[in-house]
C-alpha cells in the first residue's frame, strides 16, 4: 500500500506555488500524492466569476496529468471560519485519506484565507478524531508548514530545504498552466509569467542557500526535520 502525501492549501495555487517540486518528488517516489484546496467556490472572485466550475474541473484534470488528486471543499474566499462545521468538513477529509506526511500553510499572513486555512488544517491533521467524535484517525508522521510566498508570508523561517532540481521545469510548467487557465488564455511553454517569475525567483534563493539550483523549503511542525520522502 503506497504511503500518502497531503497537502493543504485556502485557495487552487497554494500548493501548486508553494510546494510544487516536493508533490512531484512524492509521485516519483510512488506516494499517493493529494490536494486538498478548502476554497472551492469562486463564485465571488472577479478573475473567475461565471467560469468557476472550469476553474475547479480544469486544475483537477492538470493536476492529474502530474500524479496528483486534488480535491476541493466548498468554502468561499472570505466568508469561512474555525468552527464546528469547518472543522468537521476538513476532518472528514483527514481521516478518509490518513496521510503519513502532510504540508499546511504557515499561520502568519497578510491573507485571512491563508490564516484561517493554517489554522483549520493544524486543527484537523491533529485532532480529526475527537472532532469526529472519536472516529478513527490518526496523526500524520510528518507535518510541515509551507509559505506563500513574500506577497502573502509572514515571519516564516523554514528548519528543511529540499533539492527540487530534477523536478524543476514540471513544477513551474504545473503553476503556469494554472494561471494561463484563470487568465482564459492557452499555455505558452517557455515564458514565465508574473506568478512563474515569484516562484523561480524563490526556488533560486532557497538554492542557494543550501547548495543547489532550486530548492523549497518548508518548517517541522512538532518534529524534528529529517528528510520529507
């Protein structure tokens, strides 16, 4: 039975911006590898508006030409919080899937989506069983904070580096695909758009600080950091 890999984000990009690189190393290395994306209604979202259901059938069907299940909840951008029914409906998630390593968001942003997201995901990947009253579930091995990006991130100061060199050009193809759909506009392979260029420029950094041409990094929650996969 292959090990699976979670990962967490408020809206379709997070993961796909934050942690592209690691998710693909996790399909190499024959994880089940899922996203789960607490925001999928875009309804209310200028760039998406009446094209919403696009947006969510078209990222499904990208992220499943990488190896990867994504799979949305039905919150809206500004109207959810922590509570008893966000709680649950992210719970329920948790304890169908039992992932062994799973990637939240960092706490600390300018964004509330973002915030709450953070919040909900730590509350759910530790506690999904007394939410469910005691339904079976247990803690992943492994969690870790991934950020944002500079736009969005807060105070995140990554403990785990992780060499996404051989993953590099199907990460950032992945991000482009998906701005090139919210934009309505076919994917030109080899331009790098604004949200490509952030991305690189990141990957670059976190390369250099640890030795190799891109790299993520993400922060241990509650554990000491080893290796990821």
């Amino acid at each position: 039975m292959p090990k699976t890999l979670l990962a967490i984000g408020a809206h379709y990009d997070d993961c796909v911006f934050g942690i592209p690189g690691i998710l693909l190393q996790g399909v190499r290395k024959n994880y089940r590898v899922m996203i789960l994306t607490l925001i999928g209604d875009y309804t209310n979202w200028p760039p998406i508006g009446s094209r919403h259901k696009e947006l969510l059938t078209g990222t499904t069907a990208i992220s499943k030409e990488y190896g990867v299940d994504m799979r949305y909840l039905d919150f809206r951008t500004h109207q959810f919080d922590v509570n008893l029914e966000t709680k649950r409906a992210v719970s329920e998630v948790i304890a169908e899937v039992q992932p062994e390593v799973a990637f939240l968001l960092w706490r600390e942003d300018h964004h509330d989506d973002h915030m709450v997201a953070s919040r909900l995901s730590e509350i759910a990947l530790q506690f999904a069983s007394p939410v469910l009253d005691k339904r079976p579930s247990r803690p992943p091995r492994q969690m870790y904070w991934y950020d944002n990006g500079p736009r969005h991130t807060l105070g995140f100061e990554p403990d785990t580096f992780v060499d996404i060199t051989a993953e590099w050009d199907r990460a950032i193809e992945w991000l482009g695909r998906f701005m090139a759909l919210v934009r309505n506009e076919p994917y030109k392979a080899g331009t790098l758009d604004g949200a490509q260029q952030t991305k690189e420029a990141l990957a670059l950094y976190r390369g250099k600080t640890c030795g190799v041409r891109y790299a993520e990094a993400v922060r241990a929650l509650g554990a000491t950091a080893r290796d990821i996969l």
